[in-house]
C-alpha cells in the first residue's frame, strides 16, 4: 500500500462564525470518530494538528552557517493546518478519506503521494 500525505489547509483570516462549546465540543468529537475510523480501517499512519504559522521557526543555512528566523517559511495566507499520514490502496482510496476529512474539518484537503522509497 502507498502512503498518502492529507493535508489539512487554513487560510488566514477565514474563521466564519464563532463556535459555541458545544459547538466546539461536537467537532472535537467528529474529528475523533474520522481517527477511529482511520485507524479501524487500518488506513492510519500519523497525523496531528500545528499551532498557527506565526509560531514557527525556520532553521536554513547561509553562507556556511546556521540561520533561524521567526515566522512561517511563506507569506501567504495559506498555511498547513494540520495532516494525516496514511496508507490506501490506489489515489481513489486516499481521495475517499480526503473527502471525509474535508466534511468533518470544514478546510480544503491537499492529498500527495509519498514517493516510493527503496529499500
């Protein structure tokens, strides 16, 4: 089986309407069913939710030296969310849980093949 990266994206400034605790507390609960799901179908490698992008550091080299710098790597108003590592079987399969996904998160969902690695 192939290994597929979902990636969960977030635009900047795109909130909608507050949630409610109980709102909150029912999405927190759809997200954990799709991870049940995921795992129970034996499809589930990894996956976790980031801190927004103005807490990253990016780590480069320069001139022969290491350089960090505050701040997400891009200026966009696009960022990586959060993402899922799994395993299917074909495209279709992983697109199959992309399309899950995106219904229980409410963001667009990136899906990208790992490349094969040789042994």
């Amino acid at each position: 089986m192939a290994k597929y990266f979902l990636s969960v994206q977030s635009v900047e400034g795109e909130v909608g309407e507050p949630m409610t605790d109980e709102e909150m507390q029912q999405s927190w609960k759809q997200i954990q069913a799709l991870n049940e799901e995921i795992k129970s179908a034996g499809a589930w490698v990894f996956g976790g939710a980031l801190h927004e992008p103005e807490t990253a550091t990016v780590v480069r080299m320069s001139d022969g030296e290491v350089l960090t710098t505050d701040g997400p790597f891009a200026e966009s108003k696009e960022h990586l969310g959060g993402f899922y590592i799994i395993e299917a079987g074909d495209l279709d399969a992983a697109l199959a849980w992309a399309s899950k996904t995106t219904a229980v998160v409410g963001k667009p969902i990136e899906v990208r093949p790992f490349r094969a690695s040789e042994a």
